[in-house]
C-alpha cells in the first residue's frame, strides 16, 4: 500500500472548535482550548501518523472582524497565511450558524485554491436534528466543496469519517515527520501555551486579550526541567486580578500549568511565575515580535 501524505489547513471564525478538533484528530491535546474566543495566536503543526499515510495539521487563529491593533491584525495574516501550499483546506463551522466571520473564513478558504472540506462542528448541542438537513443544503450550496461532515469534536462522534476522507484526498508520498513526532514546536513553546491556557480560562471575564506569556528560562535538569515564566499585561490593573489577594490567584493559575506541563512533558517541573506591565504590547508590532509572535 503506497502511503499519503499532506497537508491541511484548518481555518474558521474563532471559537467554532478548530483547536478542539484538532486535539481529538491528533488523538492528545495539542492546541489550548477556552470558551474565550482569539485562545489560538499561533500557527500550530499537528503531525497523525496512521499505517496508510500521515496528515500535516496546521490550526490557526480564528479569522475575525473585531478590533484593529496589531494584535488582532497579525492574527489574521497568520490565519491567511496558513493556507499557502497545503493540500487540503479544512473549514470549521458551527452547526445551524454562518456568521460574517464563517463567509470571510469561506472567501479565504476558496480563494486560496486547494479543495475545501467542512467540518460542521457542535451536532451534539442541536436538539431539533430535523434542522440540520437544511442548514447542510444552505452550506452545500455557499461552495463546491469536497465533502461535508457533520460531527462533534467534544464527543468525537463522526471524527474519524472526516479523517478518512481527508487522507484520501492527499497525494501519494513519503512521509515527512518520524511516526513518534507529534509537532514542529518545542516545548519551550508549549510551556508558554499552557500557562496562558490556565489565565485565558480563569480570567475570560476580567480580563482583555492583552495577556501573554513569555518563557524566559527553560532548563533541562536531567530528572525534571526548571522553567521561569513572565506574564505580561497591560496595565497595573490587570496585573492585580492575576496575582489575586495574597498571590493565591497566581498560585493556583501556576499550579495547574504545572500540572499540565509535568503531563505533557513527562517529567516533574519546577515553575516560577512573574506578573509584569509592558504597556500597550498588544498594539506594537514591535513588542509582538519580541513576545514571539509571527513566528
């Protein structure tokens, strides 16, 4: 049997579930996941290894119309970005909805030219199902897509279908990754995501976007890594709500992390956790940079 193997973009407005879906295509959790829309700032490779070929995940950011700093901008040209050279675009829409920011996601998946499949996320909460069959007529006649697969990336019901019809529209090739590898990003990285996931889902209410999370130490120290974490904001404010009465707010967003991290790397881990105020980075293309973003 000749093997797949390519790659596929995964695109949608934001907090449709493309970075759960990710996670249950991959079989492990990968991409950080919230109920706040914009948790996914990065382009991420997930690497499914299967014995008939490999498949080349990449989740991006959700493709929005909100704000127009430099955050929100940049986030948006990752997504676009994404979708040069690969093989497959996956959209990610949200069963009985189509929004401005599902028809702006759409024009980009059919303008970039690879084949479109759609990913009709989120059955498991429709309670009339008799309401799906025209919602999928109405999707099916916005473009002339590959397939169109409803399914719930919560429950995992269906997931495997969409697998299966994504590996057979791949080219025939040599893989591209060793089977153990998961991803391209390093754990530096990862430590970073973690971190940010626990303060996106503590503080969705509290806070605003301008929250990110620099690593600036990680040291493997042969039976356990020793990572030292800044999480910067964008006013005195905020930094009071993540550090919390007594620092117990801080402790427990670390606490968890390190939970998290000592699960995905597999080792103890030693975290130190710091709040500081770099004023308006959201909005500087500069400050973006030096945090780590647009790589």
């Amino acid at each position: 049997m000749t093997d797949r193997c390519g790659t596929v973009a995964i695109i949608g407005r934001p907090n449709v579930g493309k970075s759960t879906l990710l996670n249950r295509l991959l079989g492990q959790k990968l991409a950080i996941t919230s109920h706040k829309a914009q948790t996914t700032r990065h382009a991420i490779l997930g690497v499914k290894s299967r014995a008939d070929g490999q498949i080349l995940y990449v989740d991006t950011p959700g493709l929005h119309q909100r704000g127009g700093n430099a955050l929100n901008r940049l986030l948006n040209r990752t997504a676009r970005a994404a979708l040069a050279d690969v093989d497959l675009i996956l959209l990610v829409v949200e069963a009985l909805r189509f929004t401005d920011e599902d028809a702006i996601a759409l024009d980009a998946a059919a303008d970039a030219g690879p084949p479109v499949l759609v990913a009709v996320n989120k059955v498991d909460r429709v309670k009339d199902k008799g309401a799906l069959l025209p919602y999928l007529q109405q999707l099916s006649a916005r473009h002339d897509f590959a397939e169109v697969v409803p399914l719930s990336a919560r429950t995992g019901d269906q997931v495997p279908l969409l697998e299966d019809q994504i590996l057979a529209r791949l080219p025939e090739g040599a893989r591209l990754f060793p089977d153990e590898q998961l991803t391209d990003r390093s754990e530096r990285f990862f430590a970073a995501e973690l971190l940010r996931e626990q303060l996106t889902r503590r503080y969705a209410q509290e806070l605003p976007y301008a929250v990110t999370v620099e690593i600036e130490r990680f040291e493997d120290l042969g039976e356990r890594y020793l990572i030292h974490a800044i999480i910067w904001v964008e006013r005195e404010g905020q930094k009071a709500i993540i550090i919390g009465r007594g620092g117990e707010a801080l402790k427990a967003s670390a606490t968890e992390a390190r939970r998290q991290m000592q699960q995905m790397f597999g080792c103890p881990v030693h975290l130190e956790v710091w709040v500081k105020v770099k004023s308006s980075w959201s909005s500087d293309d500069a400050a973006l940079m030096s945090l780590g973003y647009g790589d």
